[in-house]
C-alpha cells in the first residue's frame, strides 16, 4: 500500500511539473481554434447573429449530452442563469428557440467535428501507443432506440418481431475507434433493416478513413472475402475472428502450415457475385488471396499478416485481446453519456443526436489523452468515467473563473485508473427490475382505455 502512495504521488509530481508549461485552454478552443476554425466554416451554412448562433448552440447541445438531465429545458434554465449572473440582459427560459437553432446547426457541421477530432487525437498519439508502432482501429457495431415517432418509425423501423405499437424505432451505428486513444475516428448509420444495413456495409462506407499500415480488428462479422481483398489493396492489415459457420470446418493440414493450429491459406473467389456489389468491382477483384488462419484462446483468428517470424502467434493473440476495448467504448458512450436512448422526434434530428454524443466522447478522450501524456501513462489505463465526473464537477467552476490552477484538472484525471482484469466474465443479468411493473403488450392508446375502465393492474411482486 505504501508503495502505491509513492507511486501517485510521483505520477502527481510528473503532471504538476510539467502542467505549467501545457495550454490548459487547448481542449476548450479546439472547437475555434485556427486549425478547426476553416473545417467548421466551410460546413456552416449562410446565417445571420441570432440569440443562439451556431457555435453557442452546439455548446449547449454537447452539455445537453454530458449531463444526467438531458432536456432542452435545463439547457435553457443553465443558459438564462448565465446570462443573470454575468450581468447581461435576461433571456426567455422558453425553449422554442433554441430547439429551432438545435435544427439549424448542419449535421455535416457535428460529423465533420468528430472526424476531425479523432484524426488530430491519432495523429499526435505517440508511437507508444500504438502496437508495434502501427496504429490499430477497432471495428464494432451498436444499436440505439428513438422515441417512437411516425417520422421515426419511417426510416428507422422497429425490429420485424416486435408488435406494431409496442416497440422503438431502432438504428445501427458502425464505427471506427482508435485502439491507442480511444477516439472515434469515423462512423455510419442505418436502419436496422433494409439493404445496406449491415455491418460489412456501414464499414465499407468508412474504408477511407484508413491508411496504408493501419491493422484493423473486428469480430466474425468482418472475415469475409471482398472486405479483406479491399483491405490488402489499401496495405491495410486485419486481424478477424473467423466466422462461426466456417471454425467448425477449418482444416489445419490444409495449406502451409505454420505451427501447431497455424498455416496459410489460399482462398478463391466466390463463384456468385454479391448483390450489394457492382459486376465490375467484381470483375476487379482478385481470383485468389493467401490468408492466415490461426487457433489461439478458443477462437479461430483469420488475419493478413502472414509471417510467423515477423508477427508470432503469440503476438497476434494478444492483439486480438485488446479488441474487447471497442466493446467497454461503445459502453462507455451508450451507457455513461446516455446515448441508449435518444430523445429528438425526427430522424434528421435523432442522427445529429448521435454524431453530438460521439463529438462529447471525443472532446472526453482529448482530456484523458492530455492527462495521459503528462502522467506517462496510456490513456487506456484511465478511466472513461471518472473523466466526465471530475470534467462536470469542474466546469462550473471554471466558467466563473473560480479556479486557481486550471490544469490540476489533469492529475484528477490521472489519479484513477482501470484495473488490468483479463478474461472477466459476468453474467448478462440484474437482481431486479428497477420498477416493479409489467410490460406493455398492446397499444398505448389501449393501455390508456383499459386504465380508465378498470383502473391499474397491480405491481409486479
């Protein structure tokens, strides 16, 4: 124990001697600062000043993300309260304004943002960071629900099994996340449904966000055929689970063999051309690609880095470890800002709803990546959450101009580390409901007619 005192207090000492020589302020004026000023500028449309101008209104909406109460009306309370206490004209606390301006800000204005913040978070991450000195992205999908709007409903259909009236419009979201800083770097979004919704298609939509001496990871759903020809044709190593159809049928005699449960393989083209594909892609495509496929944890890896002197199957073993991470950073950003469930009423509105949470996610991991830097630690190894807790304890405070060294921020940040817990399961299951009460199995309009006639049915036990 004593030794894990000296150990933070030289880890506070390494962040405060070198907090004075950092821009505190490099965070907060990153959304106007030179270098993003163009990039927003040329997405902003044609406007005049207004009582919410863009930058303010975006403002306003990422808070509206990082706080417990995500209504337009706390927004506009926090925004009137300002306004009295630095002593400029009052405002109206009616939100109709500001729901108006939240339309006006262009989405491509909020997705720029985060693309934007990612790449710059990436490409000042030190080569520690990455794996063998090469960046690694993650790959992963998620679904959210909105609120069940005919709008909504419309492009976003509910799940086919659910009954008409009783469940939510459902959306995909496909990213791509920094495994060194933990950024989103690029995203897609779909229905859940439909042609083109799947996770293969949203990643294709993204394939130029990488560059040559990227490794990408992802799970089964990816270890197909054209997806890694498109990657090999980038110089773009992945490293896949395989998928559960074909592990049970892997033939380790076959091909080249490598080591106990690792050869190369060489597989051919798919006789059929896929429907999402056009005949001269197909036509492009090459007839035959060597791959790796290795067995490693209980799970057959398919991957493009071919040489075992080069890339052991040790090392590949470990890699695909870390993929986990894209999973605790969906959470992170579904369950710890709150985008499970959206609130705008309108499609147009839900999507810009998504990219804002990805934009307050990205503005959390530049901080931990600062505080990461100063402290001579990964900012893997600091925690998500303690992050955004110590940023809204701060920021009131800040903006009143009540702190005395602003970036002691950054050894808060520092001071709380993840555990290093391999291999942890835990069940998917709750001791009880939050609410003792039963589902809603009709329609609401129903319910309500039912209520009135009969009066509530009786709590769950």
């Amino acid at each position: 124990m004593h030794a894990t005192h000296k150990a933070t207090a030289r880890q506070c000492h390494a962040i405060s001697a070198q907090a004075g020589s950092a821009d505190a302020h490099a965070f907060f004026n990153l959304l106007t600062g030179p270098e993003l000023f163009d990039v927003v500028e040329l997405a902003l449309p044609p406007h005049r000043e207004r009582l919410f101008p863009p930058t303010e209104t975006l403002s306003m909406f990422l808070a509206q993300a990082l706080s417990t109460d995500r209504s337009c009306q706390r927004a506009v309370n926090e925004r009137a309260i300002k306004h009295l206490v630095t002593g400029l004209t009052p405002c109206s606390t009616h939100t109709g304004a500001y729901c108006r301006a939240r339309q006006r800000v262009p989405t491509l204005m909020v997705s720029t943002l985060v693309r934007h913040t990612g790449q710059w978070l990436t490409a000042h991450a030190p080569a520690a960071w990455h794996w063998r000195g090469r960046p690694v992205r993650m790959v992963d999908g998620a679904t959210v629900i909105m609120p069940d709007t005919t709008a909504n409903q419309a492009d976003f259909p509910q799940p086919g099994s659910q009954k008409p009236g009783l469940g939510f419009p459902q959306c995909r979201i496909v990213g791509l996340i920094c495994l060194g800083s933990g950024a989103v770097l690029d995203a897609a979004i779909s229905a859940c449904r439909g042609k083109g919704s799947d996770e293969q298609s949203l990643l294709r939509r993204q394939l130029n966000t990488l560059v040559r001496g990227d490794v990408l990871l992802g799970d089964a759903f990816y270890a197909t055929y054209f997806l890694l020809c498109a990657l090999i044709e980038r110089r773009v190593d992945a490293v896949f689970e395989q998928h559960g159809s074909r592990q049970r049928t892997t033939d380790f005699d076959l091909g080249e063999r490598l080591g106990e449960r690792d050869h190369l393989l060489v597989l051919s083209k798919p006789s059929i051309k896929p429907d999402w594909m056009s005949q001269e892609d197909y036509a492009h495509a090459p007839a035959r690609v060597t791959v790796r496929e290795l067995r490693a944890a209980g799970k057959t890896l398919v991957t493009t880095l071919l040489c075992p002197k080069q890339t052991s199957k040790e090392a590949i073993k470990r890699l695909y470890r870390d993929r986990w991470h894209v999973e605790l950073d969906l959470r992170n950003i579904k369950t710890s800002l709150g985008m499970e469930q959206l609130s705008c009423q309108t499609p147009a509105m839900a999507e810009k709803e998504i990219w804002v949470y990805l934009l307050a996610y990205n503005l959390i991991r530049l901080m931990m990546a600062h505080a990461a830097l100063l402290s001579g630690c990964l900012p893997r190894q600091l925690s998500f959450k303690h992050t955004v807790q110590v940023w809204l304890a701060w920021a009131p405070h800040a903006y009143h101009g009540d702190i005395a060294h602003p970036n002691e921020i950054f050894v808060l940040i520092a001071q709380q580390t993840v555990g290093n817990r391999p291999g942890r399961i835990e069940p998917r299951a709750i001791k009880r409901r939050q609410k003792a009460y039963p589902l809603l199995t009709q329609p609401r309009s129903v319910a309500r007619e039912n209520v009135r006639k009969n009066g509530h049915p009786k709590k769950l036990k």
